[in-house]
C-alpha cells in the first residue's frame, strides 16, 4: 500500500510540475498580475482534485463492497479527469471534461434519484455540477484552447 502511495505521489508531482510550467507566462499575462510560479490554475486545480476523487471512491467501492465495476469506472473517469488536467491547453480538453461531468451527474444522479442513498451518488453529483460549471465558464469566458485563468 505504501508503494501505491508513493507511486500516486510521484506521478502526481511530475504532472504538476509540467502542467506549471506550460501555462505559467499565458496565465500572467492574461491576468496583469504578478503570481508565483508554481501557482496551477484553478480549472486544472479542480480536474486534479476531480480525478483523485474518483479514483479514490472507486477503490473504495472497489475495497468496501468488493464492486470491480466500481473500481474500473471510478479508475476510468479519474484518468480522463487527470489526462485533462494535464493537457488542458488542447482545444478539445474543455469539452471533454464538461461530457465527463455532464455523464457523470446523469449516471449517479438517477442512481440516487433510484437509492436515495447519498454516498457516493450525491456527493459525485454535487462535484460534478461544480467541474461542469468550472467548465462552462472556462468555455463561454476564456475560450477553448486557451490557458484558463
């Protein structure tokens, strides 16, 4: 457990220290202010964060009620979310992450709509309309394709 921690460190450290680096002087220039370096915009913050989110709840489905279809799904959607993170000055990335979100709201929305059972249908919902959200300002807003704010 503690490699796959380490490992998860790792990976993560690498992709934060290229995305940095690529959006950095657009990001500056686009707001006229001085920021720090290792500063990440806040949609890729939010796909990070995303994307870790679900994959840990697909292992924890995954752990907790021995669900492989869990864990494959939220392992699935997790990668899309942190791919998209890290490339997210390609023009489709945007799009992709609004379809991912939009999917995902409607999948575990009708199955608390069916369960009534908050965890972990609602509370992916909830982080869905958020990502959604983040994403159609960065699309109406920003552009697609360009480095977001």
């Amino acid at each position: 457990m503690r490699r796959l921690i380490s490992l998860i460190i790792l990976i993560l450290s690498k992709i934060f220290d290229h995305s940095v680096t690529a959006v950095r002087s657009t990001v500056a220039r686009k707001q006229k202010v001085r920021q720090n370096e290792r500063m990440i915009p806040w949609p890729i913050l939010l796909l990070y964060i995303y994307g870790i989110l679900l994959i840990v709840g697909g292992l924890m489905g995954c752990v907790k009620a021995k669900s492989v279809p869990s864990l494959v799904a939220g392992v699935g959607c997790g990668v899309i979310a942190l791919l998209l993170g890290y490339r997210y000055a390609w023009h489709f990335a945007p799009h992709a992450a609004l379809v991912l979100s939009l999917l995902l709201i409607f999948l575990m929305g009708r199955r608390y709509l069916r369960t009534r059972k908050a965890m972990p249908a609602l509370l992916i919902v909830v982080l869905s309309v958020v990502v959604a959200l983040a994403q159609v300002y960065v699309l109406v807003f920003v552009g697609a394709g360009s480095e977001p704010l």
